[in-house]
C-alpha cells in the first residue's frame, strides 16, 4: 500500500526543455524528482516526509513489495531503503531491483540501524549508492541525497542530449534505430499493427542552392517541428533518419490511419507556406512520403526484418519521388493473396 503520494509533479527546470523543445524525452524532465521512501515504521516514513517534502515528490513505502511494484509502473529517481522489514528485506529488495531493467538503474542508498561494516559492504556490493546509519543526522542525509539527485539529473541530461538530433531537436538516428527496433519487435509479439513512414523534404539541394545553407537549417527546423506537431499520440515518434530526411513510427496504427497521418503532415508542411522558387511540385517547400504497414497476421505471417521495413518505405518513398512528389505512396506487410476468381463456365 502507498501511504501517500504527497505532492503533484511541478515544473522545476526548463533548461531541459530548451535544450530539446519539442520531443517527447524533454517532456519527462519537467517533472520535480521522485525520492521514494520504504520503511515499515511509520514514523521514520513521517520523519523522511517531512526532510523532503518540499524539495522532491516523496512516495512512501511501508512494505516493500508495493515498492518494488510502484517502481516498475513510475518515475522514481532515488531509493532510501531500510534493511529490516517484516515482508522483505532490504537485500533482497535491492537485489530484485538491481536485476530488474525497468529498476536497475534507480540509485539506492540503505538507510539503516544495522552500523556494521560488513553489512555495509554487503549492500553497496549489492549495488547500492550509499549506506546510511540511523540515528541519521539529518544534515548529511539530506546532503547525500542532494548530491545523488543531483548525479541522476546530469545522467538523464546526457541521456537526453546524446538522443536528441542538435539541429531540429527531434529525436536522433541512434534514438530512432532503437526505438523502430523496439516498436518491430513488440508489433509481432503481441499480433498488433504498425506504420512507418519515410519523410523526405522535396528539392531540398535547390533550396539550399538558391537560399543558402543557413536558411536551410532553418528551413529543416521548422518543418522537423512540422512533422512533430502531427503526433497524435503519445507513442507516437519522430527522428531524424538523415540529412533532410525524417521517420515517423505510429504503434497501433493500419492503413487507414497510417494514410491519414500521411495526409496531414503533406497538408501541415505546406501550410508553412515556405517560399521556394526552385521546386518541382509546388512554389513552396513540400515533402514526400512512403509508408509501409506491417501487419502482424497469424494466418499470413511474412517474416521481414526491420531493415526490410525501411527498405519497404524508402522504396516507396522514391516511388512518391518519381510520380511528382508532395504526395503519399504506401505498401502494406503482408501483402494478402489476391481472392482467386471463379473460372470462367465453358459451355
Ligand atoms: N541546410 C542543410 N542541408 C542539408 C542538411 N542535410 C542534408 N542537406 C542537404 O539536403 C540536400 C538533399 O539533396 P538531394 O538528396 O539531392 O535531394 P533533393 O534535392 O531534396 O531532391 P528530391 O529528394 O528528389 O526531392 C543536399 O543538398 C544536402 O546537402 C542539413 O543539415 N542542413
């Protein structure tokens, strides 16, 4: 049981978000840091509450089960564990979340009255961040938390910027391989639908050509933020695949949907309304799209690796290319048997 979830998440630093304005990363810093508490006494919960409160979102814990449930669902960024409780103990609960991905990386500092120097070791070796001796002296509690916050913060930071294109601030190639990948996997696994698209800005080397290099990154920039806008969903993802060519990964969505995302970003890019002299399909910049579907059917099921998806969508994207650009083309995985027809009756 939570004993209380105390205060709602606030914005604290908008630094994150400058650094990344637009992606859905950037959105998960702009909460106040989640220190969780797991003591089964309630008076060292209320004491923990009460140092804290109005620096993090304090969870509390009487039970440490419930904890480890809570920390696989939620944001926590840092643990203080007691070691002697009734339904586990802390050894065990920092074992199961150090080998646990949702919670390995979750720093954890014991906070304990037993003061030997072998359990302490025993816990950091167990993976703990720190071992704190009750009766604790609040000023160097609070101290060691401070300076682990502060350590979880500069991580995700890094994480952050090292998954973030710097030019459009949407998400990076590496960023992007990882979560296709991710998002590929779990559409078989589950027997769901997805879509990709391929999205590339047409004529981009005459717009540079004739309006320079700056006001193309510029140009970049704004149509990245364009095709970001569309999301609709949370899951919903963008990054940048390369150069002037972005990708669009829609979980959960078939054709139907997949073509009407494609239709609003032709219709969103070009009502930036960018001049450009020098194109094919319009006097404004404009994008091509190819899209692939994969479907995953348990009666039809065609085994194709991420890489042939991309392939899939580049393909279709050329083909958007050569019928005239600022247009759609699309594939659909598997492709279903063509229904056979009735032979024809001789007479
Ligand atoms: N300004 C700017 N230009 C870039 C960037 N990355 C790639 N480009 C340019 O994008 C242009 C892409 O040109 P091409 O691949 O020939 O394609 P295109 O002219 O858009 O022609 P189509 O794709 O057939 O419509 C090249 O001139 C690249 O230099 C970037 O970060 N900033």
């Amino acid at each position: 049981m939570s004993v209380s979830e105390l205060r709602p998440n606030q914005e604290i630093d908008a630094s994150a978000v400058a650094l990344t304005s637009g992606t859905s990363v950037a959105n998960s810093e702009l909460r106040k840091q989640t220190l969780m508490v797991v003591d089964d006494y309630q008076s060292n919960l209320q004491a923990m509450n009460a140092l804290f409160e109005y620096q993090y979102q304090v969870v509390l814990f009487d039970n440490a089960k419930d904890a480890l449930t809570h920390a696989q669902q939620e944001s926590v960024d840092l643990i203080l564990l007691d070691l002697d409780m009734p339904d586990m103990h802390g050894y065990e609960a920092c074992t199961e979340l150090k080998s646990n991905p949702l919670t390995a990386h979750i720093p954890v500092i014991f906070v304990t009255a037993s003061d030997s120097s072998d359990d302490e070791a025993h816990g950091l070796l167990l993976g703990a961040v720190d071992y704190i001796t009750k009766p604790v002296n609040l000023t160097i509690l609070r101290a060691r938390v401070r300076n682990h916050m502060e350590l979880v913060y500069y991580r995700k930071q890094l994480e952050i910027l090292s998954s973030v294109d710097g030019l459009t601030g949407v998400a990076n190639r590496r960023q992007l391989d990882t979560v296709l990948l991710q998002q590929f996997a779990s559409t078989i696994r589950f027997g769901r639908c997805m879509t990709l698209m391929m999205i590339d800005i047409d004529d981009f080397k005459p717009y540079n050509d004739l309006y320079g290099h700056m006001q193309g990154d510029d140009c970049l920039k704004r149509v990245a933020h364009a095709i970001q806008s569309v999301r609709r969903r949370e899951s919903d993802f963008v990054g940048r695949y390369g150069g002037e060519e972005f990708a669009m990964v829609l979980p959960d969505t078939d054709l139907e949907g997949g073509l009407v995302m494609a239709q609003k970003l032709l219709q969103t890019v070009r009502a930036l309304n960018i001049e450009h002299q020098g194109a094919t399909a319009a006097d404004r910049v404009t994008i091509s799209i190819g899209l692939t579907v994969y479907e995953a059917k348990q009666e039809y099921p065609e085994h194709i690796s991420v890489e042939e998806l991309i392939k899939l969508a580049d393909r279709q994207l050329y083909a958007a290319k050569r019928d005239g650009k600022n247009r759609v083309n699309y594939y659909q995985v598997p492709k279903l048997p063509t229904p056979i027809k009735d032979e024809p009756q001789h007479e």
